[in-house]
C-alpha cells in the first residue's frame, strides 16, 4: 500500500472502474459458457437417447453354455484339496 498515495485520485479511480469492468467481463464470459455447456450436454444426451432408441436390443445374459460350464462351489472345494494335497507330497 506504500505506492498508492502516490498516484493522483483520478487515476485511482479510473483504475478501478477499469478493474470492476474487466471483472465484471471476465465472470459474465464464464457464466455464459457455463450456461452453454450445460445446455449443450443436455442437448447432445437427448440425442445419444433418441439414437440409442432407435437401435437393436442387444442381448445381455449368459449364453447357456456358459452358464451350464460354471462349476459349483463343491467342486471347486474338491479341486482345491486336490490340489493342496499334490503340493503337499
């Protein structure tokens, strides 16, 4: 604060006002492009949703060979001790 007392008050003060300006500038371009971008992702989801309407159902369960291949917990405990007891000789 050593330097302010020695400029004259008009240019003080022509200094701020161009600081508020360019504040007021500066924030006002951000909340615009916030906007912007919210609506514009608003607008490119209701459009990915429209075209994801549009295309085939995929079907996503097991196929039954794969389901039928999965082993119980039985023998999976059976494999287990199988092969502890292989390590162990």
């Amino acid at each position: 604060m050593v330097f302010l007392p020695q400029f004259p008050k008009e240019q003080l003060l022509t200094q701020l006002s161009n600081g508020f300006v360019l504040l007021i500038l500066g924030m006002g371009t951000v909340f615009i492009f916030l906007i912007l971008l919210v609506f514009l992702t608003k607008g490119l989801s209701a459009f990915v949703m429209k075209l994801e309407s549009k295309r085939p159902a995929v079907a996503t369960g097991k196929p039954a060979a794969a389901a039928a291949a999965t082993a119980s917990e039985a023998d999976i405990a059976a494999a287990v001790a199988a092969a502890w007891a292989k390590a162990n000789e």
